[in-house]
C-alpha cells in the first residue's frame, strides 16, 4: 500500500509510504495500483521507498491493537427509558 499525492507547482506526482494520518488531496492506493500508477503527460513520479524496517509493528503497535479489540468487545453502555433524573441541591446543606 502506499500514498500519492501531487506538487503541482512542480508538475510531480509522489508516491510514498502509506500515510498515518489523513491529509487532503491525498490517496492511499493498494499495491496493485500504486504499481502501475502513472501521471499525466509532462509530469513526473517519485517513487518513495519506504523503510522496511519502520513498517514492523513494535510494542505499541500491538497495545493500541488489543486495546482497540477490548474496546470494541465491551457491550454498549445501557440507556435510560426516560430523561435524566434530577436532584435540587440547596446550599445550606
């Protein structure tokens, strides 16, 4: 997978690792198409290749993992029938 995104002043496609986070007037491309990218007539591409090792997943990775599962394993929290109930609270006690 990676990302491409234009230099349009320099009439440059880029094509680099996939991103992590979102960018406007970005796109995540799987491997098949960013393989066979091309650009229009006049420009050209810049092909960024990423760092193997940075693409291994650490221990972090792996905690933000489980932690996400966990999350999403949890039942949703129970909603009351009705509105919310109310307690007057004086200052004097």
């Amino acid at each position: 997978m990676a990302t491409l995104t234009y230099v349009y002043a320099d009439q440059t496609a880029v094509l680099g690792p996939l991103a992590t986070y979102a960018e406007p007037h970005t796109y995540d491309l799987c491997e098949a198409h960013a393989q066979r990218m091309s650009a229009p007539q006049g420009w050209s591409v810049l092909r960024l290749a990423p760092d193997p090792t940075a693409a291994e997943p650490n221990r972090d990775d792996l905690l933000a993992l489980a932690d996400a599962v966990r999350e999403a394993g949890r039942p949703p929290a129970a909603t009351p029938d009705g509105p919310p109930s109310l307690r007057l609270v004086r200052p004097d006690q």
